[in-house]
C-alpha cells in the first residue's frame, strides 16, 4: 500500500512501509498546508519539478533536517548542495534507481528560476516509480502532446498528478485532455485555489474528466489517497 498525503498546491508526501518521499515540499506560506517543514524526522528524499519558490519551498530545511536525498535536474542539485544538502542530479529523460523508488525526469513546459531569480535548468515533470507503482507529477507545465510519450513509455501510468490551476500552467480543459494523452488510471488535480490567479473548482475537473469515461478524484489538503 502506497498512500498519497496531499498538502495543497503541488506538495506530496508519499509514503509506503519503508520510505517517505516529497515532491515540491512548499509548507511555509501555503495556506492549505496543515503541517510544518521541522515537524518531519524523517524523509528518505526529496523530489523537485522546478526551481519557483511555491515547488522548492521548504525543501533546503526539510532535506537538512532529515537528511533526504534531494533528486531533481543538475541545477536544482547543486543549489541543494550548495546549502549543504545531499542531492542527486538528472536530466530531462535521464532516470536512476534508488533505494526508495525510481525517478525520471520528463519535459514539462514552464520555467525554473530560483528563489533569488537565479536560472536553474529547465523545467521537469517527475515520474516516481515505487513498488511496482507508477506516479506521474507534472510539475507545472502547459499541455503538450509528448504526454502521450510519457503514457506509452512510463506507463501504464497508475496516478497522474495534474495542474488545473489555470495561468501559470493547464487550466481545467487542457488538463482534461492530458488524462486522454497520459491514460492513467486516476488522475487527482494539483496547483489549484492556493493563490488568487488560480482559483478554479476541482469538482469541474474531476466531471470533465468521468464525463469522458476516465476517473478521477479530489484529493482534499491534509487527506490522503491510498493506492494499492
Ligand atoms: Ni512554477
Ligand atoms: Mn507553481
């Protein structure tokens, strides 16, 4: 059993048995979040789309505190080392395999400045594979076609974590279409309702998408889907 703990905006906490992994770990200053960067002891990595202050977040002092792995492009990597954090650095359609899971990183169509407006790399999509389950985060990123690659080569895909937020990245009907190109089976939307530019209703995603024979699910912050 895998579960899935949402913290609002693009932050997962996923954790099975044996580890816990977060992606895009943005506690301070996300409203939804009902937990705190120091409340975590313990973490076995940390995974980062890209270099915007709401996906980095508090990763420097999580990955400090718990001694997580940060993985995320060579950029990203080396900001964490340079704030004296272990990292591992890929590339867009590079993986490796670690103790917890597998990583890949995929395209996604945004930008990652840091939290200084530094430039750091390019944007990322995340593939997690985990016990033989297959978890795409989409960072934040406009629709593109290649996410039909990204179902055909890393699937079958079992949960697609999309952005519907609008603005900054898809709003509700490309994300509707992406869960045509991606094929998962069940898509939950992310990257919504956290700021004034990107309040949408989930609900309508979540009808678009069934509407369309797919399934899908609002995950509330702080509530947790179970994958088994
Ligand atoms: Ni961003
Ligand atoms: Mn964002």
């Amino acid at each position: 059993m895998i579960t899935l703990k949402y913290h609002g905006h693009s932050c997962w906490e996923i954790d099975n048995a044996k580890h816990r992994i977060m992606i895009d770990p943005f506690l301070s200053g996300n409203q939804f979040a009902k937990v705190k960067a120091g409340e975590f002891d313990t973490m076995s990595a940390i995974l980062i789309t890209h270099g915007h202050g709401d996906h980095i977040g508090d990763g420097v002092e999580i990955a400090k505190k718990t001694g997580a792995l940060v993985v995320s492009n060579f950029e990203i990597a080396n900001y964490f080392s340079n704030h004296g954090c272990n990292s591992h650095p890929l590339h867009i359609g590079g993986g490796a395999a670690f103790p917890f899971g597998h990583v890949k990183l995929t395209i996604a169509h945004h930008a990652s400045t840091g939290p200084n407006g530094e430039p750091l790399g390019n944007p990322a999509g995340i593939v997690l594979t985990i016990d033989g389950k297959r978890i795409y985060h989409a960072g934040d990123t406009g629709l593109f076609l290649d996410m039909k690659l990204i179902g055909e080569m890393s699937g079958p895909l079992d949960i697609a974590l999309l952005p519907i937020g609008d603005n900054f990245t898809m709003g509700i009907d490309d994300a509707v279409k992406a869960t045509e190109l991606l094929n998962a089976r069940v898509n939950i939307p992310m990257h919504y309702n956290t700021f004034p530019y990107i309040v949408v209703d989930p609900r309508e995603f979540v009808a678009k998408v069934k509407a369309r024979g797919r399934e899908a699910q609002v995950v509330a912050p702080g509530e947790c889907f179970e994958l088994a």
